[in-house]
C-alpha cells in the first residue's frame, strides 16, 4: 500500500511539476530595431514569383499585447520581416509563469479573454516555433520560411502537456 502510494506521488510530481509555479527564467535575447508597423503585406511569396528587393532594415509587420488565460500573462508580441525577407516573432518584456512544457505557437485563432478561451488554440491550424526559452524577458523565434502568415492570428504561450494556454497576444 505505501509503495503504491509512494509510485502515485512520484507520478504525481513528474506530471504535474508543481515546484515550475515558483522558478523563474529570464532571457534577454537581442530583438530587432524594428519600431513601427510596416504598410507591406506579410504573405511569404511563393516559388518563382518576382517581387520587389525587400527593405533595407527590419520592420514590425503585426504586433499584439498578450492577454491572460490560465495564467497571469503580460508583455507583447511582434512579427518583424527582417531586411533579408526573412520573418520572426519577438516577445517583448514577457511576464508569465513558468510550466511543465510550454511552447510557442503561432495559431489561426483569435486571442479573447475568458476560460472559454483556454484551450482553443489547438482546434485549428498551429505552428509551433519553439519551446519557450522562459518565462521572463525579451525572446526571438525564427519563423520557418514555408509558414503561410496571412493564415495566423494569434500567438499562444502553450501549456502542451495539460493542452492550455497561458496566454494570447492577437496580432494585427
């Protein structure tokens, strides 16, 4: 009975990681200059069409202000297109709680407010970028190149092991 107990809490501490409600990790990844809203379109072009030399320094195509869901979560979010026509997404003063398994997922969904809002993010289209390099600061995750832009709205903090968000920022 003890050992059954004992393998229960074990279990119980490996799934749920509870102490990851008290650690924090503090990235200061290097964003780009980019300060305003580019007028340019963000669809990536597609194979064998011509277009225009892209610009000369980095530009925010979207941004966004997160918004809580299971957690208390704060900062912004930006898409820049990078001189090289390259894009990225850069979390700006992130502020969330630490978790078993976040992720960053770039989502067809919209960012609202609401328990309601918790778990949609994995109803529809999904990127993932990355795992979250942590739960505080400035962080950079490359967008890959194949990556439609015009289809996604949203970005989740991703929580993938309970299947929730942390938190949303709409991209406009």
């Amino acid at each position: 009975m003890i050992a059954v107990l004992g393998a229960g809490a074990v279990a119980g501490l490996f799934w749920f990681q509870p102490w990851r409600l008290v650690t924090d990790t503090t990235v200061a990844d290097q964003l780009s200059s980019a300060e305003s809203p580019a007028s340019a379109p963000v669809s990536t072009p597609s194979a064998g069409s011509s277009s225009a030399a892209p610009p000369a320094g980095p530009a925010v195509v979207r941004k966004g202000t997160f918004v809580s869901h299971e957690h208390d979560t704060t900062g912004a979010a930006r898409l820049v297109r990078n001189g090289d026509g390259t894009h990225q997404l850069e979390l700006v003063g992130l502020d969330t709680s630490d978790g078993p398994d976040l992720r960053v997922w770039l989502t067809d969904q919209e960012a609202i407010t609401g328990s309601e809002a918790w778990s949609v993010f994995d109803d529809g289209r999904h990127v993932e970028l990355g795992r979250l390099k942590g739960n505080h600061g400035n962080q950079v995750y490359p967008v890959p190149a194949d990556v439609e832009l015009d289809a996604y709205r949203s970005i989740s903090i991703w929580c993938k092991r309970f299947s929730v968000s942390f938190g949303a920022a709409l991209l406009r």
